[in-house]
C-alpha cells in the first residue's frame, strides 16, 4: 500500500501537489506514492486489469502492457486478493445452500487412496477440499473454503450471511437438519430419490456455478491448494458481475485498486 506518512520524519500531516506527488508539512519533503506498493502508473494498471478481467494469461499480459511478467504477477496477485474481499453482504429472501468437493478424479487416484476417502459418508475424505456456498435468487454468490461439512462448520456461516427467516434451499445432509431451529423457513431437495426441483425448492442456481467453478480450475491444469482461496475468490467475483460489461468490471476493480492504496 502507499504510505500514508512521510517516509522521512513519519510524520502524518501530508498534502497532494502536482503531478501526484505528496508532500510533508512538517519536513517538506514530496514523493510520488506507489498504486498497491507497485511501481505502475493509473494507465498501466488499467490495461493490466483490463486483460485479466478478459481472462488472458500473465504471459498474454505482460506482452500486451509491455509490462514485466513480474509486476504482471504481482499486479494481478492483488486484483485477486481485492476480488477476496468484495463479497456480497448478508443475504435475505429465499437462498441456496450446498457444498462441493475440489479435487482430482477418482481414475487417476491409486486404490489405497481410493478405499480411504471412500470411507466419507460426504465428498471423497480429507484428500478433498471442501466448498461451501450461499446463492440468492437475485445472482449474487458468496463461498468459502471449509475445513469440514459438518453442522459445527456450517451452520455458523449461514447464520452470519443469511438474515434470519429468509428460506434457506437444500439438499438433505445431515448438517442442515438444524436451520429451522435458528429461525429460518427450511425446504429441502431428496437428490437420492431423483427429486431436483419442487416448486421454487431447488438448489440449481448453485450447482450451476460449482459447474462453472470446476470448469474454470480444470482449464487452469488445476491449482495447488494453498492458492485455491485466491482462485475461489476470482470466480466467485466473475460470476458476481457477470453481468457487467468489460469495461464495468475493469472500473470497479480499479476503484478497489486505488481504495487499497489509500
């Protein structure tokens, strides 16, 4: 982030001067503070940005910016981290509640793998990384990595995310058995029994995007745990504001650019 002190006397009494740079009041000194600790000017981050909402390759990037694969990397590593955090707020009216497992396929797993995670009642065991997520009706999703899908683990995030009496659409996991005793109007969907929709009962809406989530990680080769948060908040952006035009999305992720470098 640019500073907000003056990195010679720390002093926090600072004005805008031309060309925008800052200057101190106390020592007088003036610098040109970075846009998110990088080196790159308005313009440039517009086009960096303007590519990968095109969802172009950071070689792809770098050769249309002229900009280095570097501070392509490290650009397009804080438009995720931005895309993390601009998250619907709380949810209300009727919604949907699933969860889903990222991972490899079962043909390339070895048996021994294979016999352990087929011990789960859910998903595929530990080798799996759980998903979770909430879908509106109105198109908005919000989802996050899970350390289980139990109602311990769940059941907290709805009730933070979801305004109470809203109704809440399920399947019938075990871990949703008690929404309707924290003050929600509770339906669920028996995909067991081949029953996928029931009036304005279904969880289609969600399926759709872990879909369209699988997808996208799968045209990537996959992606290594310790990044799946970034990825997950990528996607969950995109679909988000699908609906925006190139341009639209381009806007709100400088703006959110420019408001995290203060």
């Amino acid at each position: 982030m640019s500073r907000k002190i003056c990195p010679r006397c720390q002093n926090r009494k600072l004005y805008k001067v031309r060309r925008g740079k800052k200057r101190c009041k106390n020592c007088r000194y003036e610098w040109k503070p970075k846009i998110a600790g990088l080196r790159l000017t308005k313009a440039v981050w517009r086009k960096i940005l303007f590519w990968f909402v095109l969802g172009h390759s950071l070689r792809i990037i770098s050769a249309q910016t002229e900009v280095s694969h570097y501070s392509v990397e490290k650009a397009v590593g804080i438009a995720r981290n931005i895309m993390v955090q601009d998250v619907p707020g709380v949810f209300s009216g009727t919604v949907e509640v699933d969860e889903t497992y990222l991972g490899g396929q079962k043909k390339n797993k070895r048996k021994k793998q294979l016999r352990k995670e087929l011990e789960s009642r859910r998903g595929f065991g530990t080798t799996k990384q759980p998903v979770f997520g909430i879908l509106t009706r109105q198109g908005k999703i919000f989802a996050k990595l899970v350390d289980d899908t139990e109602a311990g683990d769940l059941l907290p995030i709805i009730t933070k995310k979801v305004k109470a009496g809203s109704r809440v659409c399920s399947d019938t996991w075990r871990a949703y058995t008690g929404l309707a005793a924290k003050g929600y109007v509770h339906r669920t969907i028996e995909h067991g029994e081949k029953e996928y929709v029931l009036g304005k009962n279904h969880i289609n809406g969600l399926e759709g995007f872990w879909g369209y989530l699988k997808r996208k990680l799968a045209a990537k080769g996959g992606v290594k745990r310790k990044y799946l948060p970034l990825f997950l908040g990528e996607y969950v952006w995109r679909y988000n504001y699908r609906k925006l035009g190139v341009k639209l999305q381009t806007n709100r992720l400088f703006k959110k650019v420019i408001d995290f470098s203060g």
